[in-house]
C-alpha cells in the first residue's frame, strides 16, 4: 500500500487472477471457481479471469448439458461484465493446440462506464508469453 | 507475516490435506500468523466429525480441530460447498430439516461464506493454495 | 513467482503448462506426486533441465523420501527443502500459483 493511501485508510484495491485450466462438467472446479468470483466481484477489487489448457473450453458455444442432468452455466460468464469483472485473458497457444479459434467462443461483453457505456469485448486474446506476464503482476493467484 | 491457506480437496483420497497440515504446522513454527484456513470443493469433508479412520492411520480431521485449538486457528468451511456434500453445523441441519443430532460439523470449525476466501486475499500477506 | 506443481509429469501435462509460464527469476517447487518429475533421465526430464539457468527448482523432501526418490537420481542442482524451507520460500516470493 502507498504511503499517501495510508494516509486518507483507503486500501489499494489487490490484483486478484483467477485461473482456470479445467474443462467444466467433469469435475466441479469450474462452477465452485465462477461462484467465487461471483461472491468476489462485490469486495471492489481488481479482478482478472485467465483461461488456459483446457479451461478454455469453459468458454466454448454450443453447450447442451440436458443430456447428462446438469446445469449448464456457461452462460454466467456472459453476466460477470455486470459485476465489474471485464478481463477474461484466453492463451492463443491453449486454443491452437486443441483446435479451436476464438469463434468458436461464447461472445462475452461489458458496458465501458468510463466511455460512455459502450460495449466493448471482454476476451482478451493473449499469447502465452503476454499471459505469464499478467500472472507475474498479481497481487493473489487463486486456482481450483 | 500473515499467511492465508485454502484447502481444495478432502482427506485421504488426495494429499492435499495432508500438505496443508504439514505447511501451516510449518508456518506457525516458523513464527508466522495464520489468519484462516479456507477449505472448498470437497475439501469441506474434512470438517466432518463423523470420519472413523483406522487406528494406525493418521485422523485427518481430528489434527486441524487439535491445531485449530493450540493456536487459535480460523478454519472455515464454506457453506454452499458443505451444503452441497452434507456438513452441517446446528443451525444448517435446523434451517434445512435434517433431524436432531444430524450436524457433523467437528470441533474448531465454522461454517461461513465465500467471503471469507477473497478477505484471505485482500488481508494477508501471502496466500497459499492446496488442491488437485 | 512461486509455482508449486503437485502432478506427475507421466500422467499430466501440468508440469509442462507451468514452465512454459515461468518467467526469469520464478521458483519452481515440486510437491506430492510432482516429485516424480525431478528424476533424472526420463522422458520428462528435459522440461525442467531446459529451464534450469532462469527458474530455481525445489523439490519437497518429505514427499521425495516417500515415494523413494533420492538426491542422487535427481536432475542436477534441484534443491531439496522441507515444510519450513517451502514456507520460506513463499514469504520470499510475493505470489505462489498452484498449478492444479
């Protein structure tokens, strides 16, 4: 924290990365990590989401769960924009390596408050170099 | 410094109770504060005070209720993943009906929300995660 | 950064996945079933040699001992500590990340 931050007892909002290399389904990480970011959003602190291996698939369209008896969530992540949470860095390298592009991702948006509420995307597409690197800025890592 | 630990797996099945245990044993030795234990995903059965390991096998559950009461530790058993794999403090088996003498949440543990897990983040110094 | 890696390397990628996101100056430190990817001279041995000079690696002794791993069939200059040396190194690096 900053000395003039100190000062006025206002805290620094934390970098918090939530990281995702699980496919959804087969195990629970996937929806008990969205619940948390869903109970993180409110706490004001500078949330990122990073989709990696094969927790890009947690993004992927075209999902039907009726046939195997569960809930289908995907479609939450398309409302996190609402809580604040905008940054959802994808590794190109973990796309490529199991045949997918970014089309074949659910669209996920935001509403910009600082510019006039336009809709702007929140996938940000990221090399695997570029996402090491916004690992390296946080403040706290939490994986499931 | 103050340390935070999350717990994403149960006993016995995966080590990663098992790790954490040893870890947070370490952290105290070493003069550190915990701030609170976090356990998640199935990681809340070892809040369970129902679990009868065998004799010449290590009790999982009763070492963190034993640490928790040497050392004033927090651990917190989250309450949508506990509800969702039956452990139930008083209050939860009476909100929910399940019968007198149903809650099985042991000794030294609470149940609370996921808000517990992000103040760990925000308040410590270093948070560390035990998981499969 | 502190990595911890708690996978075999014959059975996951997880390994892979983490040092190909470290960065000059990371510590590595392998625990549980991630001991077994501190053998020298099997086919996942590469991975870790390769990146040896920028990321320091650790190897939890306790979890080596159990599973019958010795210093000597270790991959060279791997550093073997115990459960205070791991919460050392977590105090040293402002974030550790469980590789899952």
């Amino acid at each position: 924290m900053s000395e003039a931050a100190k000062g006025t007892g206002k805290k620094v909002p934390k970098k918090f990365l939530y990281v995702n290399r699980k496919a959804p389904y087969g195990t629970i990480y996937a929806l008990e990590a969205l619940e948390v970011v869903l109970i993180g959003a409110a706490f004001d602190q500078d949330v990122s989401l990073a989709f990696l291996d094969d927790g890009v698939f947690q993004l992927a369209n075209g999902q039907d769960t009726k046939g195997i008896g569960m809930k289908k969530f995907a479609n939450t992540y398309r409302a996190l924009g609402d809580y604040g949470v905008t940054k959802f860095y994808v590794e190109k390298e973990s796309l490529q390596s199991r045949g997918l592009t970014l089309g074949d991702l659910q669209e996920i948006t935001y509403e910009d408050e600082n510019d006039d509420f336009k809709e702007k995307p929140s996938i940000i597409l990221v090399s695997r170099a570029e996402l090491s690197e916004v690992m390296a800025q946080q403040d706290v890592v939490l994986s499931f | 410094m103050k340390f935070s630990i999350l717990v994403n797996e149960g006993p016995y099945t995966h080590q990663a109770s098992d790790t954490a245990l040893q870890f947070t044993r370490a952290v105290l030795a070493k003069g550190h504060e915990v701030m609170r234990v976090f356990f998640y995903h199935d990681g809340v059965n070892v809040g369970s005070r129902l679990t009868v390991p065998p004799q010449d096998d290590r009790n999982l559950q009763k070492s963190w209720s034993d640490l928790a009461e040497e050392h004033k530790l927090d651990l917190v058993v989250c309450i949508a993943a506990a509800q969702r794999r039956g452990i139930l403090d008083e209050g939860e088996a009476k909100r929910h009906g399940k019968g007198e003498g149903a809650a099985n949440l042991a000794p030294g543990f609470r149940i609370s929300g996921l808000g517990q897990l992000i103040e760990m983040g925000i308040e410590s110094d270093r948070l560390v995660v035990f998981g499969d | 950064m502190l990595h911890t890696v708690n996978k075999s390397p014959f059975q996951t990628t997880t390994l892979q996945s983490c040092l190909r996101h470290t960065r000059k100056g990371d510590a590595v430190l392998l625990i549980e079933d991630g001991v077994l990817g501190a053998l020298k001279g099997t086919d996942a041995s590469g991975d870790i040699w390769g990146r040896r000079v920028e990321v320091a690696f650790y190897v939890l002794g306790p979890d080596a001992d159990a599973r019958g791993i010795t210093k000597e069939r270790m991959i060279d200059g791997i550093n073997v500590i115990d459960y205070e040396g791991f919460v050392d190194l977590v105090a040293q690096h402002k974030t550790s990340q469980a590789w899952l």
